[in-house]
C-alpha cells in the first residue's frame, strides 16, 4: 500500500543526557520538508589482488544529518533556536517564566556542544524513525512580503532506531505571517522591508575515537557561532549606503506579534558587510543587503531572543507566558 507524505509527522524532545533517546515530553511540529537520514562513509580497499577489478569497501563513520522545515509560529521558532543555543535558566518573575538561552563557555555536556534533541519521524507506517543526540547545525528564518514566516533547521546527530510509532498532537496555534512583522533600526521603526533572513550556523562537527563504534563519540564545535542578517529593502534615503560606507554597528529589532503571542529578536550590533542599490527595471530603488552580528559590549550579548506566549504545550521549559534569551560573551561561547 502506498503510503503518504501528508500522514507523516515529527515530534520534538529536548534530552537530558546525551546517548539515547527521550520521549517523556514530546511535542509535534507541523512540518513542510524533512530530510533527515543517516550517513555511511565508506572505506575502500586498495589493496592489490592480481586483477582489474575494484575490490570490496567497507562501512566506515556513521552520522546523522538533514533538516526540517516549518512555518513560524511561536513554538517553532522557539524550538528552532532553542536546538541552535541552549537553555540556562529558569527564573519566574511577574507572572513570566523566563529562559535564558545561548553560547556558553561551557559545553552542554563532554559530548554535546548544545543540549541534544530526540525527533520522531514517521513516513505514514506503524514503525517511526526516531534520531537521537541531534544538535542544530544551522536556522535560517525567513520573512517575505505576502508569505509565512518559514525555519529552514540543519541538523546534525549521532545515530537512530526504528521502533513502534507514538502519537502526534499539535498545538492550536498559527504561523506567524509578515504582516505581523516590524522592523527597527536603532530605535526607529523602518517600514521598508521587502524580505528578511536571519540566519544562525553553529559549525558543529562529528567526532570519533578508537572504541567499538564507529558513530560519533561527540559532536563538537569547529568554528564560533556565525549570525548573520540579509535582505532587501525600498530605499528612501541613503541612511543604509552610510551605514555600510561609515562601517558603524547598529541596533536591529525584529518583532513577530499576533495577538497575545509575541516574539523579538534583537541584535544590538549589526554591521552592513556587503550593500548594493542597482538601477535595474522602470521601478523604484531597492537595496540588497548583508550585515553581521557582533559581540556587544554594553549588553554582554550577540542577540536575544524573547518569546511571549499562551501556549502550554510540549516539554517542561515551553509552559504559559514563556521569555526566551540568547545571550553570547565575547568568545561567542556559552554563559554558565
């Protein structure tokens, strides 16, 4: 019997430790595109046996690697950024759980840079996939005029099983849509922009050792943690060609809201590295853009993520009237 795209489904849960799978507090996403598979290197023998022919190759490393997509409502935002950074409080304050997320100076574990993930993907049969010890390797968010507000999620993990399915229950909750976006430039709101991509790379990598398995031993960092922000906007005055000629940083605050449900991103150093305003077509002037997040001093941060909302679904950290922060040192590293 065929089975179909549309049956399918995802379910997310944050683990505790690393090497196995949780289930416990499990929530679904509505997903667009997975891509989630496992990945086999191969080691081919060069040794000489007398003849013409290629001989055998063998299983070598063994990881897992893919990404997800989904609209942008509040918990999936939330889940996206919480898999790229992490998790470091908790504190209840005027009626508001409030989370702290971001790149500490201390891994989430010996094993994890980033507190791992479990994700359930079923194809439409009894039997799911279920990945484990997965880290976010990359997000873009991307809002354009007319569309859903979309997450792109690269990840990268250690390895999966197949067992018995469970069962997915969504939240009642919408996507957000661009017209339920704002932008602003250092405290100014700016009503000009056509298209926006915020997007976070981690640069995680799989690392093995000399034991008796031949998938990850970790998942480290190679890199610092990249933010980087492009889009285009109308142009009404030259302030973004100054910006980008005077190489000054800038405070940039992106605003989701529908409703009581409120999300903000704000990066409080924002540098143009690239702009461009082409003469092109019979219309007006438009300004291609790509800025780059910095470390900034007064704020101790690189971006905060803030998220309100009513939503009580999922694990134990996403619960009423939840704020999310990603804060960053001048190490790029995380906070603990």
């Amino acid at each position: 019997m065929s089975r179909y795209t549309t049956k399918g489904f995802a379910n997310f849960s944050f683990q505790n430790t690393w090497g196995g799978i949780d289930t416990t507090s499990s929530f679904a996403l509505p997903i667009i595109e997975e891509s989630l598979t496992e990945k086999i290197d191969r080691i081919q023998v060069k040794s000489k046996y007398s003849r013409f022919s290629k001989s055998k190759s063998l299983q070598g490393k063994r990881f897992i690697e893919g990404a997800i997509s989904f609209n942008g409502g509040p918990l999936g935002i939330v889940t996206a950024f919480k898999t790229m950074f992490d998790q470091q409080a908790n504190v209840w304050s005027g009626g508001l759980h409030k989370y702290t997320l971001g790149v500490h100076s201390v891994d989430y574990s010996a094993f994890a840079s980033t507190q791992p993930l479990t994700i359930e993907v079923n194809k439409d049969e009894n039997d799911s996939y279920f990945f484990q010890d997965l880290q976010g390797q990359s997000l873009n968010l991307g809002i354009a005029t007319g569309e859903l507000v979309k997450c792109d999620l690269g990840l990268i993990g250690r390895n999966y099983v197949k067992a018995s399915k469970t069962s997915a229950t969504f939240a009642s909750e919408d996507s957000f849509k661009w017209d339920q976006c704002s932008v602003s430039l250092d405290g100014v709101a700016n009503p000009d922009f056509l298209n926006l991509n915020i997007n976070v790379t981690n640069n995680l990598e799989a690392r093995y050792t000399l034991q008796t398995t031949n998938t990850p031993h970790k998942i480290k960092r190679t890199e610092e943690v990249g933010f980087a922000i492009d889009g285009t906007v109308i142009v009404q005055s030259n302030s973004l060609w100054t910006q980008f000629t005077s190489q000054l940083e800038h405070q940039l605050i992106v605003s989701f809201e529908s409703g009581i449900d409120k999300i903000e991103i704000d990066i409080p150093s924002l540098r143009l590295i690239d702009y461009s305003e082409p003469t092109q077509g019979g219309g007006v002037y438009e300004g291609n853009f790509i800025g780059e997040a910095f470390y900034n001093q007064g704020s101790n941060s690189i971006g905060t993520i803030t998220t309100v909302t009513s939503y009580l679904v999922g694990p134990a950290w996403f619960t009423l009237n939840d704020s999310y922060y990603g804060l960053l040192d001048q190490d790029y590293n995380f906070l603990k």
